[in-house]
C-alpha cells in the first residue's frame, strides 16, 4: 500500500529519518518495500501482511508509528453537526441476508455540487496510486485510503425504489463503472433496485447509478461485506479493486459510522452537500471484546523478562485497554480490544503485539534447553549414502522439475493417461507431474550431449502416479535413477552393479522385461530376491533421436524404499588364512544358456570352497559363444593341494555338463 | 620372418629382464657392464631388436620403435640414477608442471550440498529429519494450519491444485501436524523436500523448488531459543561473523511470527527464513495440549541458500542440469 509521508505526519509526529522510520516499521512487523521520494514528499509502499486490515489505512500506519515511537496519534475530528431535524429523505437499504452485510451505515446528502477535487486531494490520491476522478468520487476514495474503510456513493435520482441487497443468482449480469458488463457467479452480493443492479458490492459500483456532472443527491453507503463472499466473487471474475482487497479482510466493525461522518464533512467543504436524511448505523456500537491475559504467558512464552509496567505500557500504546485483577495468585490483566484490532483474538496474539513493540532483537540469544526426542537419531542418512556411492562411480547429481508437459511425456513415449495432472495449469509446459526422474534425466542428457560426448547423470526424488493410496493420496514413491550417455550396456551395467554391492543389496538378479517406453529391447527387472527393486535398460533409439541424443545411453531407476529395506549393514567376512588358488575355464554356451544359470551351477558345486568366479572374456568362436571364468578357490581349514582341486573342479564340470554347457579344460 | 607378436613379447621379456639385472646391480661398474649390454651401439639388446623393424610386414611395425625407444629412456634413466643418485634427481629433465590426467569424478548437486549442511548443523541441536508427501491433501498443506478455505493468507501462496482435496504442497509446514499426529512431545525434527507454487518462472521464481522445515515442541521452549538457534545456525552456515535481525511478520500457523534477515556485505540485509512459536491452535490439530507444550517452527528456501552461499543470480540455472554448472560443484 503507497503512503506519503506528508500524509502520515499529518496524525503523528515523526522525527526519525526515513531510513529509520523505515527500520522501525519493518522491525515490528511493518515491511517498507519501496521507498519513493518525489520532489517534496516520500512515498512508501508497504507490504501488508493479510492479518493486519487495519493497517491497510494511513491512519493504521500511523497508529504502529505511534506505538513504535510511543508518540501521540491525532485523527481528525468526528462529525459533531446535530442532525438535521427535517429529514427531507429516506434511505431505504434492505439487506435480505444479514451475514452479507452485518453492519453499515447509510445516509444521503444533497445540494452537491460535483467538479474537479482541489489540487491537495487530488495530489494526495494519486501518491497513494489512486486516479482523481471527480470530487465526490475524490472523497469516497481519500476517506477509505485514510481510514481503511471503503464506501460508495450512488446517484440517488438514478435509484428507482428501495435498494435490495441480496446474493447475486449465477448468469445475472451488471454493467461496472469500468463499461464492463460482467457475467457474475452465484453468491456475489448485489445491490438492485425496482428495475436493475446498481452495484456489484465490495467489487466495484454499476453504471446505471454512477455519479456524474449532474448529480446532485447520493445515498452515501458505508458497509462492512462478509468477506468471503466478496472474496469468491472476486476470484470468479477475476477482480480486484481497492475496496475488495479490504473488504475480502476482517474489517473494523465500528469504523463505518467514522469514515461516514469524516466523509461528509468533506462532502459538506468541499462539494457544499447537506445532509438531507438521518444517518442510520446497523449494529452500531458493536460489542466490546475482552481477554483474559495471564501476565506471565507473555515472558514465559517470548523467553524474556520484559517487566509488567512495560507489557502494559506496550498494549496501552496500540490503544489495548488493560485492567489488572489477581487470580488465585496469578497475575491476570483483562485486555479490551480495540475494534479494529479484528486479528486479536487469544492471550497469545498479544503476547505477539508485546514482542514486535518491545523488540525481537532485545531477545537473549539461547539454544532449546528441553528433553531430546526419544525417536532415535539417524546417524546414518541411506540418501546421503547412496548419492556418495554415485558421486564416487563418476556420476554427476542432477534436480528436474517435477511438472512437465504433454508434448515431452509424448516424445519419451509414456501415456499421458496415467499421469497425474494439476487442474490449474498455469503454463503448458508444467502440467503433468512426472511419472519417472527419466524425464529429467533425458533432458538433461538433451541439454548437455551438444558440448559433452560421455557423462553420466542421477537424480533422486518422487515420481507421481494417479492411482490414490491408503493414505487418500496418489503414490509418489522416492526413487534414484541415473542415465549413461554414450556408454556401452557392460559398462552401464558396471555401474549399476557397483552401485548395488557398495549397498550391500543382497541376491541381485536381473530379468529380461517387457519392453516400457522410454527404455528399448535391452530391457530387464532387477530384483532382490523375489521382491522387484526397478528397471535397468537402454534408452530406445527413435526416443533418442527426439532428443538429438546421437549415441547409445542407457538408464536404470530404483524404488528408493525398497532399496533401503533390503541393504544390509556391511559385515566383514574374515580374509583366509589359507592361499587361495587361481585358475581359469573356458566353457561353450549353447544359446539357451545364460551366464546367470552358469554362474549359479559353479557357486552350487564348488560350495564353500568358492572364493570368486569372475567373467575375463565373452567371445564367439565359430558361431558359438564361449566365456572365459577365472576360479578362486580356497579353504577355510587347510590348504588346498592338487587333489582338493581336481575335486572340486570336477564337480563345477560334471555340473555344468548336466545343464548343457560344455567345458574345455586346459 | 618375425612376428609381432613375439616380438612385443620379446620387449617385455627384455624389459623385465633389464629391471631385475639393474636392480640387483650393485657397483657403477657392472651397471656400465648392463648398460653395454642392453643399450650397446653394436651388439646392445635393443639396438638389435631395432634393426629388425623394417624387416616385418607393414601393418605390424606401427608402434615398436615408439615402444623401443621408451624403454632406452628408461633404462637410460634408471643407469644414471642408480650410478649417480645426487645428479640423476637434478636431471631427470622431467617437466613436473605438465598437467597430470584428467580423471572423471562425478559431483553432488548444491541443493544437496546445502541441504546436508543444515541438517548437519541441526543434528548437532538434536534434530532428526523425515521427509513427506509432495502432492498433500489440502488440510494438511492449509486447514490444519489455521488457514481455512478462503483465508486470505492463501494469496500469497499461489497453489496448484490436483482436485478439490488434493494440491502441490506450497510449503514444507505441511509437514508439521502429520508428525504431530505420530509423535508425542519432545519433538526436534527436520522436513526437508520439494514445494510448488504456481507462479510464472523467472530468475527468482519456479513452479518447484526446495525447503527446509524445523519443528520444536517441548514443555520449556521459549522463544528466545528460536531466535538464538537461529542466529546460531547463521552463523554455523554463512560464517561466525554473520550479523543477523529478526522483525515482525504473519503466518497463520505460528503466533508471534517472526523473519530473520542476514547482512551481506555489499548487498545490505536478506530474508533467509519464516519462522514463529507454534500456534497453540495448530499443537491442537497435531494432537498436542497447547496448556502443557509449547514449540516453534521456520522454514527458509534451500534454493535461495544455495544463490546466495554460491553467488548464483538466477535460480533456474540450478535445474538446468547444465555439466558446465554441476562441475563447479
């Protein structure tokens, strides 16, 4: 909100300098955004925080000011004129539902004599950003910027019976101030007369009862809104004005008797209006509110030790009322709260008034002092751990949005049906929330491979499906995924597997699968045992190519929980004692063969007299595939002798043999 | 007709070979005696095999003279070492600032970097750490934190929605009551993780980003603590001589509510976080007797953490994935 400092100065003193105005503002709870200074004045913009609807009003700031600085505020005076006894006229407002608008006040001045504003009001508005427009509407909109209560003025011959104030139907339509016919939905609050709506209430006033240079009578009307209802309609169509924004906030139910009179004694000097009905207040005064403090709360609670005098000072200071009482040996003050102050409404919202008046930064500096949790410490953090494996296997952490578009989910070939999807897209390109971190990780790869020939990438974090849970929310598993660019399957499997022992992830077995896009025809399900841990394939070609990726990649993905469920803590096995012995077999494979089922016959055979059984060399040789398997035996007992090896060499034969592959020993 | 084969073979038989002699060599003379031996003009070992090269077929000489002669420089070497060992140091003519290789390492990503770093300086207070739900029912994101359905303080949370019920979490404080609802008091605990805000993305703003939630709730907090942790963890984080201010502000689910800027030199003071005593109203929908616990709770960006602790002005470059960036980390 703008705010001359000419203005401010006007209800409080002010000494400080700018910057130290500032400083104690925002200190309290008050945030200068901007400072503006124009050749004769300062301009503030504030940032409001949407509590604080009584600082949406230079008299507001200048109440914090005085509370601040403990300085008095001055306002200007209250109408003291005794109404007029003639009574020529007779607002008529029924209000059909009185939640729409609990309290107002209503009357109608005549006589006027509408023009240009003079030159200070109009300097004035439009430092606070509001346009000069004519010296009646001028008023309306000075006393709602001075105060925080918005008004309206309708040309009171341009009204045709009494004025209805009701909830709009949907489909009704009202022509605004602003020449636009406006379709509005259901509940927006409406004020119509015999014939049409004269205003869409709290938003903004209608043409068909608006001021001009004719006027010469309006019904002055100053109403407090329920504020939901102005708040919906202003997001279904879209508009805010000056007055939505205060009146979508919890506003003083008493200022609209105030802000009347104040503006009518400017209609009275400025425009020569007469009052010409009796002004009605709804529900005015409105009820006083209390609240019970105990003193103690406030130091007990701020960890300071901020005096009694003091604590009621502070409150006395943003015009809280207190009055002491003793309770059973506690200290109590009954607070009054002030009818602006709507947002207080606990002991503990003033324990907060009390510490942005006395200053947070006066607090001591100290550490919790408390019990610490029984809820065990994670010494150990399992993504800390996984991501340093990565790191130390040359991969390169990556962060990808999460929202993507249809056009990327459909070049990496993922049907769009299964995603999850946000409702109020902003842009199309964050739309669909995404279904695997391959999303990001091939546009990564996309961004990178015009300037790198070889890297490769991972990231951890959350995919989305649209499937909803147990727990009424879609599944958004954590995984770890990673993407080897201008790698070879061996070596990209290298990694995987490094990664995946350095876990100490047991009984890791990899299935052919069925083919999933973005992912091509190397394609198998890694397991961990019998329980599915992800996928490990390349990336199909075609996919690729969308991406300008001209090499072969490869990727894996991993469901992050389960990964951590089946590490195991690393245990050391001893060294042997015993040498180990060394030696080499080359065996044929018939087709049906895989290196899996080979590798688990010689682990079976060989038993615990098996140290290692490492793959040197895949060939083929005349067509038939041939692996070269280095052997380490050892024994836990003894040392192995000639004999002990032929044994168990033997049965690694004999058992291969049975399964159809063929040994050539040398 | 030789080999290549047996050839290459026969370097690295002679070259074993020569490396054993030489060190077992124990006087200057029998090193001269190895020395004529291998490198010999008329009858040295490698000499000879060199007058072979052109006698093998074209296709095979590639590279055997390469290797021969690597192996004289280090035999050469190794002579004039072990005969003169002062010399041989001075000599070697080895230019020892060539750059060494390049190997490959992989990097962790500074939103990570940042991340372990605040959590380990919170460790150190006693806090934990869990992470969440990031598409969350609305209750948990905004009603069960005293923000009712068109409460004003939404606005300034510009929020995606799946549906009716369900949106992207705006901020990591969606955290707070689910934990509650699991854990009694004492609670000190770290909610790191993913947000959304549906705002046009520029070069301080995207629709997804990261936080850091801290949630304290026990029977002697005060809010002295938050600020003193606070400072402390400003300190521990942008350096031990950073100045820190705290002021006034509003959020629904704490009460007072408080920001908390850091001066850097040269930029004047920046917001680094929210934070507050926990609204008594809140502790409730957690399940906590406001009358018996208190805490309170902050949250700050660990995006804008990571701009300012790098010195990086535009916060998408951090999602880029640019190589280019992530090496410098």
């Amino acid at each position: 909100m703008k705010v001359p400092l000419s203005w401010l100065k006007e209800y409080v003193e002010i000494k400080e300098t700018v910057e130290k105005l500032s400083e104690g503002l925002l200190l309290s709870g008050t945030k200068v955004e901007t400072i503006e200074k124009t050749k004769d004045d300062t301009i503030f913009d504030f940032e409001i925080t949407p509590n604080r609807a009584d600082c949406l009003s230079v008299i507001g700031i200048a109440r914090e000011i005085a509370a601040i600085y403990n300085r008095k505020l001055t306002i200007p005076a209250a109408f003291t004129e005794t109404q007029n006894d003639e009574n020529r006229k007779k607002a008529v407002l029924k209000v059909l539902d009185k939640n729409l608008c609990p309290f107002y006040t209503i009357g109608i001045i005549d006589g006027i004599k509408v023009g240009g504003s003079p030159t200070w009001l109009a300097e004035r508005l439009e430092k606070s950003g509001i346009r000069s427009l004519s010296n009646v509407v001028d008023i309306t909109n000075y006393v709602m910027t001075e105060t925080g209560q918005p008004m309206h003025a309708f040309d009171y011959d341009k009204i045709e019976g009494a004025m209805v104030l009701r909830a709009s139907k949907a489909e009704e339509t009202v022509t605004t101030l602003d020449g636009v016919e406006r379709k509005l939905p259901s509940g927006a609050i409406i004020i119509e007369d015999n014939k049409k709506l004269i205003d869409l209430a709290g938003l903004m006033g209608g043409a068909s009862s608006e001021i001009d240079e004719e006027t010469q009578t309006v019904v002055l009307h100053v109403p407090v809104y329920n504020s939901l209802s102005v708040r919906r309609a202003s997001q279904a169509l879209g508009l805010r004005t000056e007055a939505s924004n205060r009146f979508e906030k919890s506003l003083d139910p008493a200022a609209h008797r105030y802000a009347f009179e104040r503006a009518y004694s400017l209609i009275k000097t400025l425009c020569s209006g007469k009052l010409a009905s009796k002004i009605e207040s709804i529900c005015y005064p409105p009820a006083e509110r209390h609240i019970k403090l105990p003193v103690g709360l406030i130091n007990k609670t701020l960890g300071t030790n901020i005096p009694n005098e003091e604590i009621r000072s502070i409150l006395a200071r943003l015009e809280f009322e207190t009055k002491p009482e003793e309770k059973a040996g506690q200290e109590i003050i009954t607070v009054g709260i002030p009818t602006f102050r709507t947002d207080i409404n606990y002991p503990i919202d003033l324990a907060e008034e009390v510490a942005r008046i006395y200053g947070y930064n006066k607090f001591p500096k100290t550490l919790p002092t408390g019990p610490l949790p029984a809820f065990e410490i994670k010494a150990v953090d399992f993504e800390e751990d996984l991501k340093r494996i990565l790191v130390s296997l040359g991969l390169r952490e990556t962060y990808s949005g999460t929202l993507t578009s249809l056009a990327v989910l459909g070049d990496l070939g993922i049907d769009n049906k299964k995603c999850l999807k946000v409702a109020n897209r902003l842009v199309i390109d964050y739309e669909y929330l995404r279904p695997t971190l391959l999303v990001g990780l091939i546009l990564a790869a996309k961004t990178n491979i015009e300037n790198f020939k070889k890297f490769s990438l991972f990231e951890v974090g959350r995919v989305f499906g649209s499937e909803i849970g147990k727990d009424k929310l879609p599944v958004q598993p954590k995984r770890i995924a990673a993407i080897l660019v201008g790698d070879d399957f061996l070596t990209a499997k290298g990694v995987l597997e490094g990664f995946l022992k350095k876990l100490h992830i047991g009984e890791v077995i990899f299935k052919k699968a069925q083919l999933v896009k973005p992912y091509g025809r190397e394609l198998a399900s890694i397991y961990s045992g019998d329980t599915p841990i992800g996928m490990f394939g390349n990336i199909d070609s075609k996919i690729l190519n969308k991406f300008e990726i001209p090499v072969s990649s490869f990727a894996f993905e991993l469901d992050l929980d389960i990964l951590q469920s089946k590490s195991r803590e690393s245990h050391f096995i001893p060294i042997p004692k015993y040498p180990i012995v060394k030696e080499e077999i080359s065996i044929f494979l018939p087709e049906s063969l895989t290196f899996e089922t080979i590798l688990v016959n010689i682990k079976k055979s060989a038993g615990e007299n098996l140290y290692a059984a490492n793959l040197i060399e895949d060939t083929k040789i005349r067509g038939e595939r041939s692996v070269l398997i280095g052997l380490e035996y050892y024994s836990k007992k003894h040392t192995l002798d000639k004999n002990d090896m032929e044994r168990i060499r033997n049965k690694i034969i004999n058992s291969l043999r049975k399964i159809g592959a063929k040994p050539r020993t040398s | 007709m030789l080999k290549l084969i047996p050839m290459v073979l026969d370097i690295k038989n002679v070259e074993t070979k020569a490396l054993k002699e030489i060190s077992q060599s124990k006087s200057n003379k029998s090193l001269e005696n190895l020395r004529i031996k291998y490198l010999g003009r008329k009858s040295g070992v490698l000499p000879k095999i060199t007058r072979q090269i052109p006698k093998l077929p074209k296709e095979q000489r590639n590279g055997v003279g390469t290797e021969i002669n690597n192996l004289r420089a280090k035999l050469e070497s190794l002579l004039t070492q072990k005969t003169n060992p002062e010399i041989a140091t001075k000599e070697t003519g080895f230019d020892i600032t060539t750059p060494g290789k390049q190997i490959d390492t992989g990097s962790v990503h500074p939103i990570t970097t940042v991340m372990d770093t605040v959590k380990e300086i919170f460790h150190s207070l006693g806090f934990s750490w869990i992470d969440g739900p990031e598409v969350e029912l609305d209750t948990y994101n905004f009603q069960k934190l005293n923000m009712l359905p068109n409460h004003p303080a939404r606005d300034v949370q510009q929020t995606y929605y799946i549906d009716r019920e369900l949106l992207l979490r705006t901020h990591t404080s969606s955290m707070q009551v689910r934990y509650m609802e699991n854990h009694k008091p004492p609670i000190r605990v770290l909610f790191p993780g993913r947000c959304y805000r549906r705002d046009m993305p520029d070069s301080t703003h995207l629709p997804s980003f990261y936080q850091i939630e801290g949630l304290l709730v026990d029977n002697v907090s005060q809010m002295s603590d938050l600020v003193g942790t606070l400072d402390y963890f400003a300190k521990s984080f942008f350096g031990k001589n950073t100045k820190t201010r705290v002021y006034g502000h509003h959020f629904a689910y704490t009460e007072p509510s408080i920001e908390m800027e850091v001066y850097y030199p040269g930029k004047g003071w920046l917001e680094v976080l929210g934070a507050g005593m926990v609204n008594p109203i809140v502790l409730k929908n957690g399940h906590i007797d406001p009358n018996k616990f208190r805490g309170w709770a902050f949250g700050m960006g660990l995006d804008r953490l990571a701009l300012l602790k790098y010195g990086i002005s535009d916060i998408r470059i951090l999602y880029n994935n640019d190589i280019r960036f992530l090496s410098q980390f």
